[in-house]
C-alpha cells in the first residue's frame, strides 16, 4: 500500500479536517471565507517516496479504524469550503455546525480581560489551579443550576467544555460498558465509544455499529424513545433539550428515564447544554427528578447562553451518591481523571464562567439566549409557511426540519447548491435522523433572515 | 462492603484530591493557604445509609482499580494542606509541584485582555476555532522552534497542555502497545498507560507495572538508559530535560535514541515542555535528530516559559512522515481525536500564545526562564555546600538531590516537618527515583532564599 494510497483513499474514513484544515474563522458566521486556507494535501507523498517510506512497526489502534466517517462537522466544514472554492463570491450563510454568532456581553469580557491583567500582577497572578475548577466558580455553578436539589459544590467539575467532559466519562468507563444513545443524537457520543472499544464493527446495512443501542427518537414518540424495547445498557446518553432534534424531556418522560436507569442498575449521562433554552416549566436538569442523584451525571456548558463556543468552558454534575456495582463513587475515578489526564479550564475563562453567573452576567446570557430564541421563531415560521413538518425550536436553537422521503445529504447538498446556506444533514446524527435536516439558529439576525429568503425562494 | 469502607480504604489507591479538595489558591506559590479548605470527606455516608445505598449494576473499569496511588501532585497537596493543619502558622515554602510563581508579563497578558475584549465586538468575536489551533500560532510555533528542521504547520497542533495531549496521545494508540518510560519520570506518562489498559497490575515488591519497560536512569549512566537492555517498546515516553532529574540528553544520546526507535520500530514521544531551559548547545527538539521525523512525537507546552500553568497552552508535533505499521499516518488519528475529543484551546490562551512568540514576547519569556535558572543556581550551590549530590539545575528548573540510602518519602517529611518547605519525593516518579528529592526552582526569590536557609539550618 502507498503513502499516496493512505493519503487519499480514507478522505471520508478519518478526519477530512487534516486533509483540508479549517482556518481560524472558516467555521465562524462570517459570510466571507479565506479561500486560501482550502487545502490541497501537502503531506501527499509522491510514489517513489511512498514506496521507500519508513513505517513504524506500531499497530495501528484497531478501533481508530472502526470509525467510519470524518467527524461531522469537519465534515461539513470540508464541503463548506470546497462549495466556495465552486461558487468563490457566493454569500455563504452558515446554519450547520451550531456556532454562536453574537459577540459575548461586555459584563463577562470584562471579568476574562481583568484576570488577564491580573495574571502579570504579583497579587493577581496564579499558577495551576485545582483540576477540579476554582471554588468560586464551582459554588456559583451549583447554587445558580442546582439550588435546593441537593448538587454540593464538589459534585461539580469545571471543564473546558462538555464535549471533553464526554470523553473524559468514556475513559473512566472503560472498553467493557455497553452504550445507549438516542437516535439521532450528537455524533461525539458514538464516535468516543467506538475509539473507547465498547462497540463492535460498523454495519453499513443499517448503519449502525454493533453493541450499541440506537434509541429511535421520531415525530411519532414525541422524540423520546420507547424504553421498553431497549434491552439493558449501562450507560445511556440522553441529551434535552435535543440535539439535533430540538425536543426537551417533560418532566414525565425524564421520570420514566430515571426508573428505567434505576430498574436497570444504568448510568444516564445527561446532556443539558441548551437547558437555558426551555421556555416552559420542563425540567432544565436531570437532578430535578427524584432519585436521580444514585443514578445520573449531568454534563453542560457555557457555550451556547455565552458564546463560549471558543472560550471553551463547561461543566459535569457528578452526585457522590453515583455508585459503581461494587460500591466505589463514580466521582472519585473521575476525578483521578480530571487530575490525571487534564488540569482544569483556563482561569481566564474561569474568571468569565463566574462572571456569567453574576446577576448582570445571568441578564446578559438569558438575552443572548432569547435573541437566539428569537432566530428560531423565524426559521420555524418560515419552514411552516412553507409546508413543511418543523420540529424543536420551542426549546432549543434547533430547527430540525422534516423532509420525507428524501436522503438528508441530498437536501443538504441542494440547499447548499441553491442557496449557498449550510445546514446539517439529519443522518450525520444517526440513522433515526434520515430524511431530517438541521437548521441552527445561531447566526447575526441579517443572515438568518437572508437565509429564509432564500429558503422560500427554493422552496416556494 | 460497606459505603464507608470504599470510602476510607482508597484513600491511597485513588485520588487524595477528592477527599481533600485544594481549593484555588492551594496549589499556588503563597505562602499562606486557606485553612477553611482542608478536607474531611462530606461525602463519607454512615454505616446505615451504607447499608441501603443503591449501586448501579455498571462495573468499575478494572483499569482505574489498577492505579495504586493517588496522583503524585494532589498527594503532596493533601500531605502539605495536612501539615498546615497540624502548623497553622508555618510560613509553608513549597518547592514541590513544579508550579509556576512569577507574573506573566505584560506583552502576554496585554494580548489576551485585548483578545477577551475583542470578543464582544461584531468584528472581534469567534466561536470555535479549528480544532488543531488558529493558523497564526501554528505557523508561529512551526518558525520559532522549528525553523529549518523540516516541520511544518500542518504538522503543529495547538492543545491546552502537554498533560492533555499526552493522555489523548495514549487514546490513539490504545490498550493493545508496549511502553517504555524513563525511571524516574513524570508520573502522568505511567498513569495514563495504566488507565488505557496498557499494563498488568502493579508489583508491590519491585514497584513497577507488569507490562511497562521502565528505563533506568541513574547517575551512574548520566541518567541516560542502557537501550541495549530494554526489550521492544512499541512507545517510549522520553522527556529531555527531563522532569524530575534535570537531565538534558546530549546529541549523541538522542541520536542513538532516535536509531533504537528506528532499529525497533518504535515511536517516540519527546517531551520538551523545558527545552527553553537548556544552556548549553543540547538539543531543544528531537527532530534536529536527522530521521526523527519516522520515529517521534514531540509535545511541549508555554507552561514553564511564560507561567501558562494556568492559562493553559501547550503543543504537539506530529509530522506527517510518522506512520503506523499499515502505513496510515499517525497524525491522522491524532486529529480525529482533537476533533472529537476535543475543540481546541481557548481563543484567548491563544492569542497570549501568539504574544509569546512575538520578539517583545520571546525576549520576556527568555527573562522569566533566566530568573528561574537564577533560582536554579541558589539551590544547586546551598545542597552543595552542604556535601550533598547534586544533579540537574543546568538545563532545567529541577535540580535532583542524592540522599543515598534513604526513603526519599522520608526525606519529603523530615523537610516538611523541620522546615516548613514542600519538595518531591524522587520515588514519586518511580522505583529509580528512591533515595532522591526533587527540589523545584519555581518560586519567588525570597522564598527560595529562606528556603534554602532552612535547609542549611536542618543540613548543616
């Protein structure tokens, strides 16, 4: 086999993001692009070389090879990229990856910049900080998120985002657990378990890999899963409000979750990175259920109320009444994690998380969040006009758009073709998202309504 | 087994940070620490509700039950928090984690603060960035520290600490590889092992995990292994200078470090996160090495040059030219793993990383790295003239101290105890490193002056 071979055969079976590196703002919501930075591989060995090159005599991880797609949203950001490279003065309008758009309140850029200063100061300035997150920021996260539902402060840590934090929960569980996830769901939660080695081989008849269990979240089950055709998972990741589909757990079905994961002796990872999003009284933690505590970690970020996206900064809820079968706290190995393998978040960034939880930091996010709450309503609106089914955005800054029938990669390619928006086609979340497109709401409120010109121009 | 059981008998076998939590400041060059802060677990259930707690039916990674202590550094946090319990009014010194106490300076922190303020403008704020860090530091860190040496940005990947990324290092290779790790070393290098499955279990009588080849490194080999004695690793762990001795390996060992890699096929990791720290003409990266680019990895960090301990900021070097055994790139599955492990570092660490790297900014960070070598210099001499033998301090900010024949946990407490002053057992970083104290030079000059006082006191 050639270098050349190994450079360009697995384009869609690894990371299409080395192939054609993103610059620093190709996933911003600029409507320009620096065409420049679209990549034509120059790692590409000619054959001669191929043929002499030194390999190493390192198996490769055999897991790694499981993994059948580039990550998502690399992914799109490749076709993004190769779309303008197509059309190079098309105003691109980008709705797909769910990157926050608007510029961070002032309230908390202040604190960031402040503690930057602060860091060239004798008194200010500190070195390594507790891996677990600074006091401060761990009692504001518990009394502002998890008042009078029994999370202590040291049920908290602070990380640089829950995507980590995701990963970070698969390394304490190990390769021998057995993975439950909604379907469609966020793609980090497959890909980790398979690179963790709990799942077997992709099926690419019904797209799935072996040894995990899809939970099909469709219009028909109101987007939650039917428990009693599940059989026994360990670990089960639950996301609400929903990505991609914008649906929020009531407080009836998250009941039901925790009994299944109690009857079951299961772990629910519970993902409420959208939670300020709910308008009405669904529960916006896990922990609000009774009982939750012995059974349930709540993972969540300041990305999408902050616009933290790129400050990196989030947290995970882990209850010291969470125990393994044998009796040992689930917390403490994650902690021997967090101490091992990370060293907590940057201050900096800390210093902004304790600034959002402030009274004026709280205002300015529940403004951030409506402002995109107000983005929703538009594409929901403009979707509905145009007859199709529309789901989420009540709760969520999703918009998760059915199109029956129809493979979701071809709609997207078309809205792409026509339109020059980028969506997220549904099946890149999972097989239950076929014939689904998302449309995310973060964007300036120009382009937004830009967009949904366009969309009722195609789809008049 | 009873709940209080699990919690009381693993204090030594997990970690002591979560019984007692280092609060902020705990960790950080201060001579008073917040009392108020020391631990007696909460979570510690009676025996009754120990009885009737629930446990979930998910088995504990054998893996983490693999781990015999806690983690060095919040081990020498809880022994140092107790001793303030014990003396209150110590003015406790600590040498001993390696944390970092001088201001960063000013041309650094005045790119950050400008960074957190630009993120609230329109035309300042990004979201996520490429996950493999912003083309500007790629390209800066390509020129400033491998300018000539074939390594080009595409190659750099931007993380938040050389701690991370050695443990997403370990994700990508997996359970199924040999290491081999210099004795003593850094002891994130054998955790991380221990953790991904790569080991047997810890032999109490030769302190050492089945399964990992640790490399002897001695005054008697001028802490350089005897490769001709190691069996085939698949990934040594190689850090020059080197944590915790001072060692800086020379051309000619490097050389026929990189041809051992070469003979075995094996891939090394070079960790240079003190490279800036070498006085003489040593080298400060592997890939002046002529073929190190087939066989290495180098990672590195802004940790120990501009006092990013905090601010978190590090780099890895994957060229493209490194492959597995099949031929697939190594830096492939490294970037699938920064994209779905991971989404890059803080904007804002980025933008000071970038100022670090400006002229103004290379000449502060040389200054901050003199005044530490300054301190080096204070603690070599003070243990030399006290008869003592002395070791590193040269090229590294660690200066390795002989105690033949004695337990070096026991030499960590009589300096504890008699003045005040926290250093690092050498066994701490393996079985080689018994009958030594590491003695960190990061600290303010007062402090390492009366420092160094005490120890001429208890020495004398």
């Amino acid at each position: 086999m050639s270098i050349t071979q190994n450079f360009t055969t697995p384009i869609s079976s690894s990371s299409s993001a080395f192939l054609a590196p993103s610059s620093f703002n190709s996933r911003g919501g600029h409507v320009s692009l620096p065409v420049k930075s679209l990549g034509i591989c120059k790692c590409v060995a000619t054959p001669q070389e191929a043929e002499t090159a030194y390999k190493t005599r390192v198996i490769r991880n055999p897991n790694m090879g499981k993994l059948q797609a580039g990550y998502l949203f690399p992914e799109i950001a490749r076709r993004r990229n190769a779309h303008l490279l197509k059309y190079p003065d098309a105003k691109v309008i980008s709705l797909g990856i769910g990157d926050t758009t608007e510029p961070i309140p002032e309230v908390i850029t202040d604190a960031m910049s402040k503690r930057s200063y602060a860091l060239s100061t004798i008194e200010g300035y500190s070195g390594y900080g507790a891996e677990q997150g600074e006091k401060p920021l761990r009692r504001a996260i518990a009394s502002t998120f998890y008042n009078e539902l029994g999370i202590e402060e040291d049920d908290i840590f602070v990380s640089d985002g829950a995507k980590c934090d995701i990963s970070r929960l698969q390394i304490v569980f190990g390769s021998d657990v057995k993975m439950a996830v909604q379907d469609p769901s966020y793609p980090a939660y497959v890909d980790s378990s398979v690179i963790m080695g709990q799942t077997g081989f992709y099926q690419k008849d019904v797209q799935k890999f072996a040894n995990i269990e899809y939970m099909r979240c469709t219009p028909e089950n109101g987007f939650f899963p039917d428990l009693s055709s599940i059989s026994r998972p360990d670990i089960i990741f639950f996301c609400s409000p929903n990505n991609p589909t914008g649906a929020a757990a009531t407080r009836k079905q998250l009941t039901q979750l925790v009994q299944f994961a109690k009857d079951n002796g299961s772990i629910v990872i519970h993902d409420s990175a959208y939670a300020m999003y709910i308008s009405g009284d669904n529960p916006r933690s896990i922990f609000e259920i009774p009982g939750a505590k012995e059974v349930a970690i709540e993972t969540s970020s300041f990305s999408k109320y902050a616009g933290f996206t790129g400050v990196r900064l989030g947290w995970t809820v882990i209850p010291k009444q969470l125990l393994f079968s044998d009796g040992f706290p689930v917390a403490k190995d994650f902690n021997r994690i967090v101490c091992t393998c990370f060293n907590g978040a940057s201050n900096i960034s800390q210093a902004g998380g304790l600034a959002c939880l402030s009274p004026e930091g709280l205002k300015a996010m529940r403004d951030v969040v409506g402002f995109y709450k107000e983005n929703t309503n538009i594409i929901v609106e403009t979707f509905d006009s145009l007859g199709f089914k529309v789901y989420g955005g009540k709760d969520a800054p999703y918009v998760w758009v059915h199109f029956p029938g129809r493979s979701s990669w071809d709609v997207f390619s078309e809205i792409l073709e026509k339109t020059h928006v980028v969506t997220t086609p549904g099946s890149g979340f999972g097989p239950g998202g076929e014939g689904f497109v998302r449309v995310s709401a973060f964007g300036h409120r120009e382009n937004i309504l830009e967009a949904c010109r366009r969309f009722k121009q195609l789809y008049k």
